[in-house]
DNA sequence: CGGAATCCCTGCCGATACTG
DNA sequence: CAGTATCGGCAGGGATTCCG
C-alpha cells in the first residue's frame, strides 16, 4: 500500500495534521513531555506556555484528553486543582515532534532567507 | 537553550507547522519526493492529489517556491508547461514528514479508538 | 494550460464574562 | 482556580472567472 495513505479522505496523516497543526498542541505536548512523568496543573501549564489564553489551553487539553494522549486527574478540593500528564501514546508523539523541531531549527533560518529574496519588497 | 524554542514568537517549529500544516503542503511534499529527482507538471501534480482545487494547488506550489523547497521551471511554449521539483532543502523535510506519517499510521486508529469513548453519543 | 484575482463561507482563535 | 459559553475578528481555503 504505497497510496493509501495521504490521498485517502480519512488519511491519517492529513488526520494527525489537523490536530497537531493547532497553535498550541505540539507546544503542549513538549511542555508535558518536559515534566513526564510528572503532572502538571493548568495553573502550571499556562506559566509555561507564554500567550496561551485561558480558553485555548482548556480547550487544547480537553481535545488532548479526548484523544487519549494526556490523561486528566481531577482533585476534590475547594479550590478544584486538576492535573495533567502524558499518556504512553501521547509521550510517542514527542518523539515525532522532536524531529520536527530538529528539522525546524536546523532549516528555518534558510527558508526565511529564501523568502527574503523571493519578496524583498512588501 | 532548552526553552529558546517553542517558546519565542518566532519559534522555529511554530512557523514550520503553520506552513506544513497548511491543507496540502505535506501531500505535495509527499507526491514530489516520490518523484525526485524527477520533474512534475502542474496537471501531472493536480493528478496524484486528488480533491486539490485548481487554486490551492498553485498558491501551495507558490509558497513552496516562496520558501527555497520546491524549484519551478518554466517551459516557454505555448500553451506554457511548468515543471516542479523538490530542492535539496525541500528533499530533507520529507524525512521529518515521513516520520509524522509512520507514526499516525500506526497510532491514529489508536486515538480514533479513545475519541470513540470519550464522545459515544454526538 | 498555468495561474492570478475575486467572492464567500467556514472554522480557528482571542477577549470577555459567567458557573462551581 | 478550573472550565464553559458567547461573540467577533481574521485567515484558510473552495468555486468561479479572467489573463498570459
């Protein structure tokens, strides 16, 4: 099966795009995979993630979550304190991502330079 | 630097995810390393990636050729061919993608599973 | 035939305000 | 403190049309 893969509709890498491809799950994900196994709480999770707003990161954790890749611990408290963590399929993300990142850092420069010549005037 | 990456506005894998992220960015990436380091034609390209529109797919190659991944040659015949290819930037990112595709292949239906339970009735 | 420009719609994301 | 609901701005991307 050499087709069968980004030209289907349901092509699981267009899927995979769709999710990590939103603003704020890789970062979120390196930010868990940084503290596995530790958990982290939202409080927490917002310091580390400068410029997410309160709705993006509840709103990129529940997909997270819904997606089996962090798992969500809720105490019983007053005030509620909820913490969260990588699950074994979400920490394999990170590997994925990270050569992503390798590639991004070792290549964007060069690609920022080719844009510059491509429209030097704006 | 630990934290020099995602985290700054101008966060390498940040803007290399707004690019790949884009609709069609990874199939076309996809479709010309399969043929490198051979050419491909516009309607040759439009083929292989079924669903494309017309316009997407030139505003993808453009910014392609904007960023120094893929190279244009222009056939000056009439009615005019144009041929793609990947440069040898473009060739590289493949690797990280193809790594992205081996790892949703093998755990999208995993998460498909987990979004499955986590929201029975819609 | 390649591609650029236009129109429109949809979904993402941010700000704000409200519940427990 | 954690989370949700609502509103509005804005950009991505689809269909169509016109130019070379």
């Amino acid at each position: 099966m050499t087709r069968g893969d980004i030209f289907d509709p349901a092509c699981p890498t267009r899927l995979l795009l769709d999710r990590v491809g939103g603003k704020w799950v890789a970062m979120a994900v390196k930010v868990l995979a940084e503290a596995h196994p530790g958990e982290l709480g939202f409080a927490e999770l917002e310091r580390r993630m400068p410029g997410v707003s309160h709705k993006m990161l509840a709103q990129t954790l529940r997909t997270l979550a819904g997606d089996g890749l962090v798992m969500r611990r809720v105490e019983p408290v007053i005030p509620p304190r909820v913490h969260y963590r990588l699950t074994p399929l979400g920490l394999s993300l990170d590997a994925p991502l990270a050569v992503l990142r390798e590639w991004a850092e070792t290549h964007m420069a060069e690609v920022a330079a080719h844009r510059r010549i491509a429209s030097p005037a704006e």
